[in-house]
C-alpha cells in the first residue's frame, strides 16, 4: 500500500518494501500479499516527494540477505545512517518558520542580512551532514522567507 506523510510541508509517499520469494527452500508456504510465498521480510521503506520524484529507501535496521545484496548494488538510493527521517514524518503539513527579515536600508542592515543568510545556510549544512532533514526544512524555509521567496 501506498500512504502519504509531510516532511514540514512537503507531501511524502510511503511505501513499505519487502523481501518475497515462492521457492525459498525447505520453507512453509503462505498466501501473503496475494501471491504464495515461502520468504517475505521486511526490507524497508521508500519515500518519494510528490513534487520532484525523488525517491531514497530507508532501510530496515535488521536487513535479510537479499535486502543486503541490493543496498550493495543501488547504494545511491538508499539513505545512510539511521531511520530517523521516518520519526520526522507527520499525517498532516506542518506549517513554515516566520522571521521578519532585517531592511535592507543602510550598510549595517546589509550586514545583518548576510549574517542571517550566512546562519541559515550553515544551519541547513549542518543539518544535511546529520542528516535530519526536518531541522533542513526549516532552515531553508525561514532562508526562503528571508530573500522573499516564500
């Protein structure tokens, strides 16, 4: 099944991934999904933003063989480290951070804005390298709203 899920304001279609095989030897046999299977495993849980398609796979924390072998051969889309941005994901939108953003009048308010825009980005690096990606969100949301593109 495919369900959806917001990272800050983005939707986010979730859909849970699993090892399956019919002729996995000197195994019982069950009616799963459907089909007759004698393997099927967790293997774990794809994203895709509805807006771009991107799509990254958090894999399951106790991989089977066969999910092992593919994280070996499509490693760029899985996504490292732990399932964190699974805790991240909410049934609803949540809303954007609000910062009024310093006039751009004088040369000292030319150097708060730099420094704010500085702060934000480093945020937002800061944030990838950790890789939470509801504390980038938010970064590049209040950067969007301090440049006026909100």
């Amino acid at each position: 099944q495919v369900y959806p899920g917001y990272l800050a304001d983005s939707l986010i279609w979730i859909v849970e991934l699993y090892s399956a095989s019919s002729t996995y030897p000197l195994s019982a046999h069950y009616q799963i999904a459907g089909a007759d299977r004698s393997y099927f495993r967790h293997a774990g849980t794809a994203l895709v933003n509805s807006k771009t398609g991107r799509m990254m796979i958090v894999a399951d924390p106790n991989p089977d063989p066969v999910a092992v072998a593919w994280r070996v051969k499509y490693p760029e889309i899985y996504r490292a480290g732990r399932p964190d941005i699974l805790d991240a994901l909410t049934p609803n939108p949540t809303g954007t951070v609000t910062i009024n953003p310093p006039r751009r009048a004088s040369s000292a308010s030319d150097s708060a804005f730099r420094h704010e825009v500085a702060r934000l980005y480093s945020r937002m690096r800061q944030a990838l390298q950790a890789g939470d990606l509801k504390a980038f969100g938010f970064a590049y949301d209040s950067l969007g709203i301090l440049i006026g593109r909100d």
